[in-house]
C-alpha cells in the first residue's frame, strides 16, 4: 500500500510571468527624506507592502522592477478602502469617527 506524498511542485508558470505582472509604488514619504518610505504592489495596487529603503537602493528597485508610480485615482481608491475597512459604517470605530467631526 502506497503512502501519499505531499505535492510540492509550484504552480506552472510560463518563464518571465512574474517579470509581465505591473509592479507599483506609491512614495509616502517626503521627497528630501534620507529613507523612501512607500508601498509596493504587484498587479493589484489595493495589495501593497509598506517597503522603508535608502534613496539610491530605491531608485534602483523601481528601475530592476520597472515600477509604475500609482496614479492619483489609484491612490484615492485604495485610501477610500482603507478607510472602509478602518471606519465601516457599523462598527464603534465608525461613530467615534463621526463624532470626532472627521
């Protein structure tokens, strides 16, 4: 009687998909800060990782991943989900918000 194995193969991928796939960034920081501060996402701007480098080691990253800086209604749809997800209608966050007068 045969034992099953545990399938570890990665899902097949055709070579240099992830290289097609449009990375990101959105710089949060200010542009004379020593360190970037930004978020990085790959195909989907909504899913970011918030990334801290020096300034030459980002300006490298966003030329080896050919970044695309997010565009202004990229960046105003992901703030208006967080602040669903942060201030939902339903929750005491949500009228504590409201009473703050924010």
């Amino acid at each position: 009687m045969a034992t099953a194995q545990p399938d570890n193969s990665t899902p097949s991928t055709s070579p240099g998909a992830f290289e097609n796939l449009v990375k990101y960034v959105r710089v949060r920081s200010s542009e004379n800060a020593r360190f970037v501060e930004f978020d990085f996402a790959i195909s989907d701007p909504s899913l970011f990782v918030e990334l801290v480098m020096p300034r030459g080691a980002f300006d490298l990253f966003c030329q080896k991943h050919r970044v695309v800086h997010m565009s202004t209604a990229q960046m105003a749809a992901v703030d208006a989900e967080m602040e669903k997800w942060r201030y939902g209608t339903e929750t005491l966050m949500a009228e504590n918000h409201a009473h703050s007068g924010q």
